[in-house]
C-alpha cells in the first residue's frame, strides 16, 4: 500500500507540472500574437489549440470570384440565385421532361430496314435503280427459306470454339438426329405432303405483300427434290437400301427442273455424309421482300416458325427434327430484337446501380434521388426527341439510350457532391450558402466538361456513314439537356427545397456497420490482478501509461 500510494503521488505531481508548463507556453504565445489595437492594418489572429478545433481554410468571396468564370459570375449566379426564377425554370424543364418521357414511350420498331448511308448517297441510289430499274432482278428481291430435316442444331462449344470476333473462321458442329429415317414409304409420303402443304400456306400478314400466301404463287418458287425424285422414278417408292441407292445415283445425276431457288444441284438439299443419308432440305422463295423492317419481318418469322412446329408434331418418328432459317433476314432481325431486349435489360440494371453510387459518392439519400429523377427525365427528353424527329427505336437509339445515363450521371454526381461538401468541409449549413458554393466551385468545371464533350460529338456530323451521324445527334443533346437540368432544374430544387445541416444524411450508416464488425474493446479490456504480488507490476503499468 506504502509502494502504491507513494507512486501514484508522483505521477500526479508530474501531470500538474506538465499542464502548468502548458499553460505557460499558451500564455507566452498569446501575449506575442498582435491585436487589432496594435497599429492600423495589423492582421486579427485567433489562435486556436489543434486538439480542440480542425483548422479548415475558407476562400473568401473575393477569391471565390477570381476562380469563378465571368459569365457564371455575372449572368448565370445572378438570375438563378432568385429563387423564384430557379421554381419557374425546374417547373417548366420538368413539365417538358415529363412530356417527352410520354413521347418515348410512342417509339416503336423501325419501318424500313437499317440504312447505312444517306438517301442521296450512290450506294443507296446503286441498290435503288438495281431493284427499281432492272426487270431480271426482281425475283432476287424476295427472301428464301431454307427448312432442314434431320439436324437439331449447331454445337459451337467444341474445340477449336467459335471465336467471336471471328466467327467465319470456324462455324461449329452440326448436331445430327441419329433417329432420322427418309428411307421408309410413310416418312416419303410425310415429306411430299409437306412440301405441298408448305405451298398452300396461307398469309395475311402485311409482309407477305398482298399475295395471301407464305411462299410466292409461281412455278419454281419451291425447291422439293423428294417429289422429282419420285417423278424420275415413275411415282415408285423405294424403301430401304435401295431407296438410298437411287437417291445418291439422282443426287450425283440429276438436276432442278425448274426451281429458281434451289440451285443447279441437288448435293446441298440431299445431304450424304460419309455415305449416309444425314439431313434433307426443302427451300422456298417467300413473299416477304428482302431488307424490310424488323416489324414487318417479325410476323412472318412467328408464321413460318409455327408452321415449321406444326408439322413436326405429327411428323414420323425419322423426321421430328426441323429448323427453319432466313439467312441475314433472320439474323438482323433477332440482332435487333437483342438488342431492344439489352436497353431494357441496361434501364433495370443502370437506374438502380447509379442510385447506389450516387449515394455511396454523395452520403445523402434526398440528393441521389433528386439526382437519379434528374438523369430519367434527361434520357426522357433523348428519347422523346427521337420520336419528335420521326426516328424509330432501332439499333441506333438503343445503343445510344444506355450511353445517354452515362452521360448524364457526370454533371449532376460532381454538384450534388460539392453542394455537400459545402457543409461537411466548408460550414455551410443554408441551402442559399450551399448552392452558391457549390455553382461557384463546380459550376465552371461541369461546363467545361460539357464543352468538350459537346465538340466530340459535333465532329462526327461530318460523317458519311448514317449510324455516325445520328450517334452524334444524340451526343449533343444528351450533352445539351445534361448540363440544362443539371444546372438549372437539379440545382435549382437544390435551392429551394434542398437538404440543410444533416438532412438525408447517411454516412452514419457505414460508421455503425464498421462499429458492429469491430471488436469490443470492453471484452478485450486487461483486466487488474488480484490483490498480491502482482498488485506492483500493475501500479506500475498505470504509472507508464
């Protein structure tokens, strides 16, 4: 007890004389600082302990107007600064957002297929006058289908793969039906019904161009090699081995009569391979024109495709597997259809991710969703300018939609940050002192970008190519609706109805989630040692620390 009493005696004489010895150097340096008293000019110095206050260094408005752009200082802070004029301005950019969000939602499918070049250019004037002005080229219009028995599909997972950036190097492997059987007489008699019913079906659609038929109503129009087959063989069926025999003898002999569609062979329609009889196709010139709109297309896609389907439900058991193709008509038309699909897909995504940075950036819940509000009107009025100049929502306006939030986000993630940053580092607590902090430090930076990006984009108007040239109208007034409602309509609600002190605050959220994960400090704590020989080590141990 002596041992203990007498250091603790210590310690506590040497605390008193350490903070006297503070105390002192405090007093010394006060008395040396010059007051206001001291002679006119002397420069006012508060001296301020730094374990009491963190010293943050405040621009004055004189320096703040130095870095702050002529037209920004003088013309833009002056008006949008009355708060009247920044309420009617964000009501009447939001009535207009909210107008062409509905004029987007009018948007639909192209009516004309993809162009590439203007109207005026002398590709399209070549493929007009080829189509229009050449009699012998107007059977070449139309689209051939191409129906195949005996494959169910393509395996493009084996080795050496499909590489997609060169995908005609190596196509994949045909997956062959191992049950496919033409050499029986039902499966014979199946397949000249088929292609005699494929003739007769009929069409309504508006791409089947008035015709009232799926296939065009002319000689030659349908490639059947099974009912010449049968005609050169005096309407006698074969089966069997035999059937085999005779069909590769009329494959290797015999010619198209007279189909325009099948080629001057028959080796691509009668498939052999490694001398067996492993598929079979039938191809028919339809009454849909070639390059036509996805929407007129599509239709006749669902048609044939049900077609196909119905037939294979009651086809024989050797001829269940039928595809349908469309070479290129097809393709751009579910490449298309992807693509409409992936802005879909690129909205749900985006929206929501650029929710969860805005907050993570800004800490505050009122400015993310005042901000993401913002970029759903921005790409609104995008869009709704697409409908307004008679655009469709082709491969074009979709690619451009996603880059649209992209670009939309810059402006307003940069001032909604500098608006809080404003009370976090600087003291501000209004919302008058916090949007003029945040226009005067920002606001220049935001239009600058906006510049730069803007001439990007004005470069490509020069182009030939069209898909340019419309990216490019796009570009510029994602850019030009970006900085109007970021500056005027986002700011502005910002000015009248904006977040003040710790309004929306949500940085506490991580600090509590941290504080959970952190261990206890109480539970780690050390506790003392029992009366006893330890009782000096810890005195001692209080004495150090």
């Amino acid at each position: 007890t002596a041992t203990t009493t007498t250091t603790t005696t210590e310690a506590t004489a040497t605390t008193t004389a350490t903070a006297e010895e503070e105390e002192a150097k405090t007093e010394a340096t006060t008395a040396t600082a010059p007051s206001a008293d001291e002679g006119k000019g002397a420069k006012e110095v508060e001296l301020v302990p730094e374990a009491r206050k963190d010293v943050h260094a405040t621009l004055s408005d004189a320096e703040d107007d130095a870095n702050t752009s002529w037209i920004l200082r003088s013309v833009l802070l002056p008006i949008l600064s009355k708060k009247i004029v920044s309420a009617v301005l964000a009501t009447i950019l939001f009535s207009w957002g909210i107008l062409n969000c509905i004029f987007a939602t009018q948007l639909s499918s192209p009516l004309e297929a993809l162009k590439w070049f203007p109207d005026d250019h002398m590709v399209e004037k070549a493929k007009d006058w080829a189509a229009d002005m050449y009699a012998a080229n107007a059977g070449s219009d139309y689209a051939i289908a191409t129906i195949a028995f005996g494959l169910e599909g393509v395996d493009r997972d084996q080795e050496p793969y499909v590489d997609k950036w060169k995908p005609h190097e190596w196509y994949g492997v045909p997956v062959y039906d191992s049950s496919f059987d033409l050499s029986t007489a039902d499966a014979q008699e199946y397949f000249r019904g088929f292609c005699d019913r494929l003739a007769a079906a009929e069409c309504s659609e508006e791409g089947c161009g008035g015709y009232g038929k799926l296939v065009m109503p002319e000689v030659g129009a349908l490639s059947c090699f099974l009912q010449e087959f049968h005609t050169a063989n005096g309407d006698v069926t074969y089966e069997g081995d035999e059937f085999l025999e005779k069909l590769k003898k009329f494959r290797s002999e015999a010619t198209p009569s007279s189909s325009s569609v099948g080629g001057s062979t028959w080796k691509t329609a009668i498939g052999f391979t490694d001398g067996k009889l492993k598929y079979v196709e039938v191809k028919a010139k339809l009454t849909l024109k070639g390059l036509q709109a996805d929407i007129i297309k599509e239709p006749i896609m669902d048609l044939l495709q049900a077609f196909v389907e119905k037939e294979a439900a009651k086809a024989p058991a050797g001829l269940k597997s039928i595809i349908q193709t469309v070479p290129y008509e097809w393709t751009m038309l579910i490449t298309t259809r992807a693509i409409l699909n992936g802005m879909w897909l690129g909205f749900a995504v985006c929206f929501p991710v650029v929710f969860v940075v805005l907050v993570a950036a800004t800490a505050n819940i009122l400015v993310a969703i005042l901000a993401v509000l913002t970029i759903i009107i921005v790409v609104g009025n995008v869009l709704g300018y697409c409908w307004m100049a008679g655009w469709s929502l082709g491969i074009t306006e979709s690619i451009a939609a996603i880059i649209v939030i992209g670009l939309s986000v810059d402006y307003v993630i940069h001032l909604g940050h500098m608006y809080l940053e404003a009370g976090h580092r600087e003291g501000h607590s209004s919302r008058e002192s916090r949007w003029k902090y945040a226009m005067k430090m920002m606001g220049g930076t935001v239009v600058a970008g906006a510049a730069t990006t803007l001439g990007a984009g004005l470069v490509m108007q020069f182009c030939t190519i069209v898909f340019f040239t419309q990216m490019s109208t796009l570009i510029v007034m994602t850019i030009l609706y970006s900085i109007l409602y970021s500056m005027v309509a986002f700011m502005g609600c910002l000015l009248l109805f904006g977040p003040q002190g710790n309004t929306g605050d949500v940085s506490w959220i991580p600090a509590l989630l941290l504080s959970k994960l952190r261990p206890n400090k109480a539970d780690n704590a050390e506790e003392p040692p029992k009366v006893g020989e330890e009782q000096g080590k810890w005195a001692h141990k209080l004495d150090t620390e």
